[in-house]
C-alpha cells in the first residue's frame, strides 16, 4: 500500500515536472566585419557552425534578438542555387521563409536580412552576417559516465539532456560521427526512487527508449545505470552500466 501511494506521488509530480521543461535554442552571433557571402561563409564555418540557418519561426525570433535594433543589412546562410531554388549554407532544403518580397529570378543570388525581413543580394556585395553554431558537440572521447559529466562540466556545460524531440533531433544529427555504438546521454538511474532523471535534474518527460529495455529496475544491487543513445538504427535509448566507456554528448558553451 505504501508502495502504491509512493508510486502514485511520483507520477503526479511527474505530471506536474513535466509541463515546465523547456528547450535549448540553436545560437545565433552576430559579425560585424564586412564580408562577401562566400568569405562570410568561410568565417562562420571556421569559427561556429556556419552562416545562420533557420528551420522556424523560433528559430526566427532568436536570430532577431541576437541583430537587435540593427538596420544594416546582414548576410544569412540562404543561397540561390538554380533559378528557382534557395538552399541553405550547408545544403538543408528550406522549411521556413520570410522574404519581404518574393524574390525575381535575376542575378542576386545570396539573401540578406534586415528588420527581421529577408531580400536578396548580390553575393559579392560586403557586408556584416550571422553564423550560428550547434547546441551539442559530440566528444569522440571513450569515457565512463561519470567522466563524461565530469569532462562535459569541464570544458562545455553538462552532458545533454534530451527533453524534447528537437533535442532528440539535434542528437541524431551529431551522433552518428561517434566511434562507438552507443553514446552517453545526460541520463542516469535513481534508483532510491526508481525513477530516471536527467542530469539537470529534471525527470525524464519525452523519452526515446529502445522497445524491450528494461528501464524500470526496481532494486538498487549491482552497478549503477545510466541511458545512452545508440549511434546508429533508430538512435533509441539503452541503459547500460556505468562504466562502460563511450563517446558522448555535451551541450556548449554559450560562447564558443
Ligand atoms: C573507442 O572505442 C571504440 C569502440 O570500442 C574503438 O573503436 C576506438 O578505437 C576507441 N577509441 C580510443 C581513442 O580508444
């Protein structure tokens, strides 16, 4: 009975957790040294991710805020690469635009930003941009799980917690230059109260586990577990113990 009651707390707190969980946001920075689009593009490249991309409308709202008040116009990572076609930088097709005007089919071939709007622009034109870089970089270090935090703490921010299926999204597109075929997670096993949390300390609300692994443990013998994402197939969640040495994933630095 006490168990039942036990078990029925943590659901509703659970429940109550799980509606305040919010997601890291791709990081947007803003240059201002004048630049063609293709030396701009270099620049982003060599020092963050690449020329700013953006998939949706929050995405959007990020990168307004990182130009500010500006009213110079900026070069963004959208390039014309046939008469009809726009491309991202790093050759993502576009889910999302917000051009001021359609744009006609002449020579300007790179987009510009301005007040949130985009235009096209001659690509050679020199002008100020926008790189952006990844929230998660992937460590192709084999470590334990507790190293991993300890080296993610270290040098980035934390090993990542994957609460939402964008962040599972953003892990799928970086684990998959992992040595090994699992990668650690931000996740471990509590076991006092059999229960997985992230390392932020918030309970697991999304989740991603492989069918058929036993997740619930309910004992607290042998060696402590901790969640990994699997770096090919499905990219599902397995739980192993905490010492095998893998590759893993930090969330950055807001700086770098
Ligand atoms: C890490 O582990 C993988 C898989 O076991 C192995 O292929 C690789 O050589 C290891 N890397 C290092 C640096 O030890």
């Amino acid at each position: 009975m006490k168990k039942m009651a036990q078990t029925l707390y943590f659901s509703l707190l659970v429940i109550a957790l799980c509606s305040l969980s919010e997601g890291i946001q791709r990081r947007y920075h803003y240059i201002n040294i004048e630049k063609t689009w293709t030396e701009a593009q270099r620049y982003c490249r060599e020092k963050y991710t690449d020329l700013a991309t953006v998939n949706n409308i929050n995405d959007m709202n990020e990168l307004k805020k990182t130009v500010n008040n500006n009213l110079e116009f900026v070069w963004i990572g959208l390039k014309r690469t046939d008469v009809f076609t726009w491309k991202w930088s790093l050759g993502d097709p576009v889910k999302y635009l917000n051009w001021e005007t359609e744009p006609s089919t002449d020579t300007n071939n790179c987009a510009v930003m301005r007040n949130g709007k985009w235009r096209q622009q001659k690509c050679i034109d020199k002008l100020g941009f926008i790189c952006y870089n990844d929230e998660l970089i992937l460590i192709q270090k084999n470590l334990s799980w507790t190293e991993a935090v300890r080296y993610c703490r270290e040098n980035h921010v934390d090993l990542v917690s994957v609460d939402s299926e964008k962040i599972q999204l953003w892990v799928t597109s970086v684990v998959h230059q992992a040595w090994t075929a699992e990668v650690w997670l931000g996740l471990h096993y509590y076991c006092l109260m059999n229960l997985w949390i992230w390392v932020r300390g918030e309970v697991v609300c999304y989740q991603n586990w492989a069918p058929g692994v036993q997740i619930q443990l309910n004992h607290c013998s042998g060696e402590h577990r901790a969640g990994a994402v699997q770096s090919g197939g499905d990219h599902k969640w397995i739980s192993l113990p905490r010492s095998q040495e893998l590759n893993f994933i930090c969330t950055r630095n807001k700086e770098n």
